[in-house]
C-alpha cells in the first residue's frame, strides 16, 4: 500500500542553525501539502506544491517538490524556537481517493 | 470561533463500549475527512464526505467504525464496541474543494479517546 517516509525523524539543532526534513513516496502524488503539528497542537497547513520540480519560499522555508512528484522536501534556514513541531509531508495517491500523511519529523530547537 | 470544532475533546471509556463524536467543520466547507493519530505518528486517513456523500473509506476502518454526514453540515463518528487498540486522538478536518483538488486542510482540536 500507499507509504510516505520522512527522515529524519527526529533532529535537534541550535537555534539559528538550518534544518531540512526530506519526504519520499512509494507511488506518485499528485500534489503535496505540508502541516506543522506543535506538541499537543493539531497539524496546521503551510504551503501546497502541485506542479513537478515546483520550489516554494515563505520567509524562512524553502519547499521543494521532486521532478518525479514522489519527494519533497522543506528546509528551514536559520532556525528559531518557533520553530519547534512536527512536520509532515501529506498528498494524495494519483487516485485521488485518499490522502496520506507522510511519517514527520519532529524539530527540537535548543537556545 | 469560526474554526473546526469537535466534541468531547476528551473521552475515557471503557472496553466494550461504544462511542460517538462530533465535528463541526467551517461553515462553508464542503469536504470533511477523519483522521486518527497515536503517539508519535502521522494522522492516518479514515475516511471523508463531500457534502452528505461518504466518498472513500480508509480499509483502516473496521466494521466497528461508522460516520455520518447527514446535511452535509456536522459530521459523527461512532466506534462500536471499543478496543483498546482504539485509544487515539481522532482528528476532523475540513477544507473547500475547488478545481478538483485536495486543498487546505484545516483541523479541529481532536478527541482524545482512552479505552481502558
């Protein structure tokens, strides 16, 4: 069935450091979201990549969505302690009938 | 709050049970889709409607699990016969569909089910 892995799974920087978490899938994804889940938050939509080889900036963020729309990735540059959650990957299968989160990476900002 | 609310927010039970939550997504959201998430893991998909049309469930879902979407507006979730393997936070989203995608999904603040 359907996987999405993210590594790390977890990564602990300093704060001002930089961090990327990397999203692979097993089949195609038609379009990829990314959600950032605070600890006992709930996941919070960032951004959405839907054409191959797309790169999306926000600020600070760089998304990333593979020629092959089966990876992305989302690297945070400079990090700070606002920072700190879990982000997961999500999308899609090409059948357009579910939609699965990717497995996280949870961020630890050390001051 | 014009947010995604869901009720209880918390719910300990005990094996054997069954269970019912509730979510009220945005207002003028026309798909609304259940996830459930344990420690430590990604949310996984249950199922979600489009308006009052249950369009896709998740083989994730036992026969135990059922959900409604009856005006097309709340949506239930009921757990027949808990099991302790069913101790999660359940999780509602919802989101406008447009263009034919998977847009924004916005979430509720889940219900943390204890089964004991």
């Amino acid at each position: 069935g359907q996987q999405v892995m993210q590594i790390p799974q977890y990564q602990h920087v300093q704060e001002g450091e930089d961090f990327t978490t990397y999203c692979n899938s097993s089949t195609t994804l038609s379009n990829i979201q990314w959600y950032k889940q605070r600890p006992g938050g709930h996941p919070v939509f960032l951004i959405q990549l839907v054409k191959s080889g797309e790169v999306k900036k926000q600020k600070r963020l760089t998304f990333q969505f593979g020629e092959a729309k089966k990876n992305s990735s989302l690297h945070i540059t400079a990090t700070q302690t606002t920072d700190v959650g879990t982000y997961f990957c999500a999308g899609p299968t090409n059948t357009g009938n579910q939609f699965y989160f990717g497995t996280g990476t949870s961020l630890t900002v050390i001051p | 709050d014009t947010g995604v609310s869901q009720d209880p927010r918390h719910k300990i039970t005990k094996r054997g049970q069954n269970v019912t939550f509730r979510c009220d997504p945005i207002s003028e959201h026309n798909r609304l889709y259940w996830y459930r998430q344990t420690l430590g893991q990604g949310p996984e998909f249950l199922t979600y409607f489009q308006n009052e049309a249950q369009l896709e469930k998740s083989r994730l879902l036992s026969d135990r699990f059922s959900a409604e979407r009856p005006k097309g507006s709340f949506s239930t979730l009921e757990i027949q016969r808990t099991e302790q393997g069913d101790s999660a936070m359940y999780l509602c989203a919802s989101s406008l569909r447009t263009s034919g995608r998977w847009n924004e999904q916005f979430f509720g603040p889940g219900t943390r089910l204890t089964v004991l």
